[in-house]
C-alpha cells in the first residue's frame, strides 16, 4: 500500500523560506499527534548515547551561544542552532531517502563594536550527507559541530556563511547538569521535554567578517532538548536566560507565559522554573515561588513586536539586573524571535544569553 507523506503548511514554510509567526510556532512545539513518543518521567537520559536524534520524538534542538572578545577588544555574540522536526511517523523504510524528517540551521552574529545583527539559515530533509545528528556530529551540509571522542566535548564547530565564517574549538569546563527531575523538565501538565545544559563551555578560534579574520576567546552555553509536545494550548511563548557570573557559578531561568485572555490549570500567569550551579560543579532547582521575571523596557522588533531588552529578575536570594547588549538581535528567518547577548549586573555580574519567542 502506498504512504502518503503529509505536508503541513508549516512544513511548507520551513523548506520554502515562508515567515512563521508566533502562532505558527506554537502549533510546531504544541502537542496534537499520537503518533511520537511522548516525555514521561523516569526514562532515564543516557549519554553519550543521547547526545545523538531521537526521531521518535517530534522536536528536538541543539543549541550553542557565546560572548566573544578578539585580540582588540571587540565584543561579538554568536548562536548556533540545529533544529530536527518529524512529520510523519508512520513512514518506515530502509531507504534512507525516505525519512520522515526535517532539518534547520540557524547561525547569527552579533558585532556588538559596530551595533550589527547578522543572521542565515540553512535547511533540508534528511538524506545521506545532507543532514544529522549521530556518531557524534551534528550537522546540516557544512555547518558542523563535531565531538573529539565519544563526549559529546571536546568538539570543533565550523560554520561558513554568506555574512562570515566561524571556526571555534569547544570544551566543556563544567559537567552537564540535567534540567528539572533528571532530565525530565515539565512545562505544564501533560507537556515536557527532556533536557540537558553544559552551562559553561571554553570557546578559542577564528571569526571572519567582512574579509577580516580575527582570533577570538570566550564563554558558551550548550543545550539539547527533545520533545513531542512543549508548548500547551495556553501558553503563548516563552523567555528564557543562560547566565555565567564572574564569581563562577551560572543561572537558567525561563517562564512559559500563559495567553492573554486564558487561564491555565494552577491559575497562574505562567510557568517558572531556575537552576543554580555552584562553583563546584552541584546545582540546585529554585522553587518557582521564589522566581521573579519582571520585564521592562521594551524594544521594537522590525516586525512590530515589543520585545522587552531590560528585565529586573528575582532567583532565590539574587537580585539581578539583565540588560540586552544591543536591542538589535532579533531573529527573522522562518521563524520570529529574539536571541541575543545580555549583561548581569546587581548583586552578581557577567555576562549570557537570552532567548524570547511568542511575541
């Protein structure tokens, strides 16, 4: 009997360059097929087994940014995203031309010297030397981050772009930490992930703009993260904070805002969750009660959305000012979003990252 292979318009729009919106992205990350494996707690997360696709699940990213300095001085902000999306389940073959899934590259650079925000993307099905994630490289085309050894780090990342070209050495200078129960993060009832952070990676190498190759040191985030259904119907988006404090230790935070207008199951305007890792390596989750994300002022998106650059945050005993590096790091590809550099300033300093979607 033949398959039929099911193209969605989101599909559509992944492989055809189209705009997806905030709604858009909420229906790609939302539940609605029984067909994928869900996230249930107690499944253990098995590295470095793990570091590779989960096909049986619907979602899944890698995900790796950094501030930067090069030899004069100038600052730069760097992220590099692989994005894996399953369509169709049901599809089974050996052919490996068959398979049922896509794949998206997002690169971006932020020239923090000059105020410039550069971004490309690439995509494709998955196929034979197209695109991947398994024996220890991740990749789409020639973006590439591969692993030294059966750790996922030491890795090289080499990407090259029509806006530069990045060639960074990668190590981990603190052990993986896995987000809320083992690895199980819950972002609302019946919808969850599995989860794990390196939150604090060694970066050297070269960066290349303009013709101009400079020699860069700095600090990094990796995430990877997997799932069939994160967002629920009342959640509209989520903010999300990597932070790496001068005195050593590294803050996540995120909140999962709840839809104008909808109530969620525990009445409350939206979902928190923070994790606090020590010095030494140990974490500890923060009680959502004693998380407080108020954002200020805001910035408008070059699509009209009011993204807020300045937020006052509350986690545990801290109590930290954010401050995007420059407004301007907003992501317009296929999907809308705000990625970029940010500093800490209060009652701990340094320097992260933080991501904004559903606006």
């Amino acid at each position: 009997m033949k398959k039929v292979w099911k193209w969605p318009l989101m599909i559509v729009c992944i492989l055809h360059g189209a705009a997806a919106g905030a709604s858009a992205l909420g229906t790609l990350l939302g539940g609605g097929s029984d067909q994928f494996r869900k996230a249930l707690p107690d499944q253990p997360i098995r590295l470095p087994a793990d570091h590779g696709a989960h096909p049986d699940y619907r979602s899944e990213w890698w995900y790796l940014t950094g501030n930067l300095k090069d030899e004069q001085g100038r600052d730069y902000g760097i992220q590099w995203t692989l994005f894996r999306q399953g369509i169709e389940q049901q599809i089974t073959s050996d052919n490996p031309w068959l398979s049922p899934q896509l794949w998206l590259a997002q690169f971006a650079i932020t020239d923090l010297a000059r105020g410039t925000h550069r971004q490309d993307e690439r995509t494709s099905r998955q196929g034979p030397g197209l695109a991947g994630a398994s024996g220890g490289e991740y990749w789409l085309k020639e973006w590439r981050l591969a692993s030294q050894g059966d750790a996922l780090f030491p890795a090289t990342l080499k990407v090259q772009s029509k806006m530069g070209e990045l060639n960074l050495r990668v190590s981990a200078a603190k052990p993986v930490v896995l987000q809320g129960k083992a690895g199980y993060s819950e972002k609302s009832p019946g919808n969850a992930s599995f989860y794990y952070s390196y939150p604090r990676l060694t970066l050297s190498g070269t960066l290349t703009l303009e013709g101009e190759t400079r020699n860069v040191t700095g600090q990094g985030w990796f995430d990877h993260e997997w799932s069939s259904s994160v967002l629920a119907q009342w959640q509209s988006g989520w903010d999300w904070f990597s932070l790496q404090l001068i005195d050593g230790r590294e803050l996540m935070l995120f909140r999962l805002r709840t839809k104008a207008g909808h109530a969620n199951p525990e009445n409350k305007p939206e979902n928190r969750y923070g994790i606090l890792i020590e010095r030494d390596g140990s974490s500890r989750v923060l009680p959502p009660e004693s998380i407080v994300l108020t954002p200020g002022k805001t910035w408008r998106g070059p699509k009209g959305q009011d993204y807020p650059v300045e937020w006052q945050l509350k986690a545990g005993d801290l109590n930290l000012v954010i401050k995007a590096r420059q407004p301007n790091q907003a992501m317009t590809g296929r999907f809308d979003y705000w990625e970029g550099a940010v500093t800490v300033e209060g009652d701990a300093k340094g320097l992260g990252y933080l991501e904004m979607t559903g606006y």
